[in-house]
C-alpha cells in the first residue's frame, strides 16, 4: 500500500515552521536596508505603518504638512530606537513631493518604497456646505460608534495598528509571488471598492 502525505510529526514540524513565519519569529528585519517613504505619517494609520515598517528594518522618511507634527514623530520613533527621519510634505505640492523624495535619495541612495497615505476629506461638494459631523468624523457619537461595530464581525473598530502588519508584509520579499491582489483590512466588513 502507498503512503500518502507526510508523517504527523513532519506535518507538526511544518506547521509550526509556517506560524514561526507568519508571526515573524523565523526572520528578523524582513525589510532590512530598504527605504520607506510614508506620506502624513505622523499620526493615526501613517504613523502605525511607518512604525511597523522601522521595526522591520526599514529607513523610514515621515511626512506631514506641518513640521511641528513631523518633528514629534520623529522623537518618538527615534526614541524607540528605530532608523526614522522626516520632512514636510503636503502631497498636493510637486516641491513638497520632490523635497521628500530628495531627502530619502540624499540620506539613503534611493526608494524601494512609497506608501501613499495622504487622505481627503470624505465630503464633496463646497467647503462652506461640510456638515459639522464630518469634520468631526462618524467617532465622537457613541451610538454612531456602536452601530458601526455591529456591522464589523470583529465587533470593534479598527485600530491603525490593524494596518500596519499587512502593509509590512506586502513591501517585504514575502509577498514575492502576490501580485494585483485586493487586500481588505475592514474588520469583516463588507468591502465598498
């Protein structure tokens, strides 16, 4: 009779080899000596990814449209440790855009990665017509809140950290072999693409 499969002992040796991998036991630094450009990073889900990235490895350029937030940012992650300096940008601006490549060029020799978070506000229209509960963004509202979680099947709202991981994972040489993937970081949520 032919055997089929491996023997339970290799098998459990494999999986603990595959959750060693995914929880970052197996390697150090999956993105050792790259260089990350991560636009308004200087708080919310920017910051956690260019946190999460520095923790990997990378050389990370922070960006915000206002120095003193770059500033903070910077003391913070260099407080930690981590391998992190920063610039202002607006993204909206082409000498805010090429000073920050620029700064990354000088002090590291090149990008391998650009992670494009600057956002807009959610509204269209007039300025003058925003309603009040979008500046102040659908999260001072604990009912608001509420309601929200309900719809997640993780029943909690999304973290920025919740971000950072798989965005780490998709610059680092183990998303290799993905590529034109949808990843959605939504809690359970249906996605709206």
């Amino acid at each position: 009779m032919m055997q089929v499969g491996l023997p339970l002992g290799a098998c459990a040796r494999s999986w603990k080899s595959v959750r060693m991998a995914s929880c970052g036991m197996a390697r150090r630094n999956p993105l050792e000596n790259k260089v990350a450009l991560v636009t308004a990073s200087t708080d919310g889900i920017g910051f956690a990814i260019a946190r999460r990235l520095a923790q990997d490895g990378a050389h990370v350029v922070v960006s915000s449209r206002k120095q003193q937030n770059v500033d903070r940012a910077v003391a913070t992650l260099k407080g930690e440790g981590l391998s992190v300096m920063g610039t202002v940008c607006h993204v909206g601006k082409a000498e805010d855009r090429e000073r920050l490549v620029a700064t990354a060029v000088k002090l590291h020799g090149g990008v391998d990665i650009l992670i494009s978070n600057a956002a807009v506000n959610p509204f269209f229209g007039s300025l003058m017509d925003v309603p009040e509960e979008v500046w102040d963004k659908l999260w001072e509202d604990p009912a608001r809140q509420e309601s929200i979680k309900a719809a997640f099947q993780i029943k909690r709202i999304g973290e920025p950290e919740d971000c950072a991981g798989i965005v780490s994972f998709l610059c680092s040489e183990d998303a290799s072999y993905i590529t034109g993937e949808t990843v959605v970081v939504a809690g359970g949520s249906l996605s709206h693409l």
